[in-house]
C-alpha cells in the first residue's frame, strides 16, 4: 500500500532533435498525460538557449516532470500519480514510443508508504503563481 | 558521476497545521530555494479543498516539488538539482526544520549516471504556457 507510485527514468541515447526544442517537447508531454488518463492542472515549458528544455505538468494526481540534456542525448523523467499505477505507465509508455531512447535507467518507487492511494478529489480553490 | 542529484523524501507525522494551506508552503519553499542557492525560473502552488497544497518549483537547476496531505501529516517532498549536491541538501534541511516531521522515509538518486554535473547555464528564451 502506498499513496503513489513515482515512476523515475533516466532516458538515454536519445534523438537530440527530438529533445531540443519546447514546442516538440510540449506536444509529447501534454499528449502522455492525455493518454495516461492524469488530470492536468496547469504546465511550463522552458526552452534553454542553445538547447536543453524543462517542463512541469502540475497534476491532481501529483506531477510529471522532464528535463533534457540534447547534447548527451538525455531525458530525466519523472511522473509521480496517486492515482492508478497504470496511468503512470501508460503515459510513461507513450513518451518512450515517441522518444525512442536507445535505454532507461529505470526506478518505481512507492511515496508515501502504508498511506491508502487517493487522489485529492476537492475542487481547486486558489492558485498563486 | 552523474549530471544530478535527485532527494526524494516523504516527511512523516508532520503538524496539519503547518502543510494545509497555500500560502504557508509557499512561504516555506520559496525560502528554501533562496536558503539552498538556487534559481528559481517559475514556480506553482495549488490549495486543494478542504485540503492539501500542491506545489512546483521549476529551476534553472531542475525542479522542487511537494505534495501534502495534512490528513496524514505526510509531505511527498522532491528536490532534484544538476548544481553541487550541497544546494539541494541546504534546501532540503532548511524544509525539514521548517516542518519537523517525526521521521523521513528519504532516498539519494544519482541523475544521468556518467554525465557531467552542470547546469543549463543558457538563457531562458521562451517560455510557453
């Protein structure tokens, strides 16, 4: 029992060109989160100068998050759900069939043991930025 | 060697009180970052109801994140940074200082193994919504 699993992948050997640029970046990320059924609060995409993005996708299940390194051909993944186990792996199914890494280095872990699953169910009431 | 180190705890037995609203998380993380030397790009914070927070920080270093569910006095808690090792500890105690769980299920994970440690030290030159 857990109250979510963080699925943590280290993505290499990965298409710099697939990885450099935010819009490309984006489209995957909001597309997995689609796929995987998580419910999307808000995101940022950031484009480094000359290359490299970071992206958050703050979710009610908790978050996905990536930052890419186009010059080792290096993805660091993380997506983090409360709710179930295979959301988070299908939306981590999805960004691997479009980024194609050549491996993963790849961890499950269970956050917040012996706690029941469960998502925040209340309405969002505030957001400060 | 490896590009980043990623904390991940998940604080137990923390005071309700202290991990129920927005604004009180915020004060806390957004002085962690400053306390742990890190730069800060944009970061998020999210009330649930009746209650929880939820917040991300993204870094020029990679990102902070936490969830909380004051029901059970737990803080899903991430920091994850490509600057020295020593940043993302500051940070970590000085949130743990600030919370003061009664114990802290916490694990060190070594980011993109065999790479470099650096930061994305280009400009910010775009950032999509």
């Amino acid at each position: 029992m857990s109250i979510g699993i963080h699925l943590v992948g280290d993505l290499l050997g990965v298409d710099p060109k697939k990885i450099s640029n935010a819009d490309t970046m984006q489209d995957i990320m909001e597309s997995a989160v689609k796929y995987g059924k998580l419910t999307k609060i808000r995101s940022y995409y950031h484009q480094f100068s000359p290359s490299g993005v970071s992206g958050i996708v703050l979710l009610a299940e908790s978050h996905l998050s990536f930052h890419t390194w186009p010059e080792h051909g290096l993805v660091a993944l993380d997506i983090f759900t409360c709710g179930p186990t295979e959301n988070a792996e299908s939306a981590l199914e999805f960004i691997l069939g479009k980024l194609a890494p050549s491996s993963i280095e790849y961890k499950r872990i269970e956050r917040g043991v012996d706690f029941p699953r469960g998502v925040q169910k209340g309405r969002l009431v505030e957001a400060t930025v």
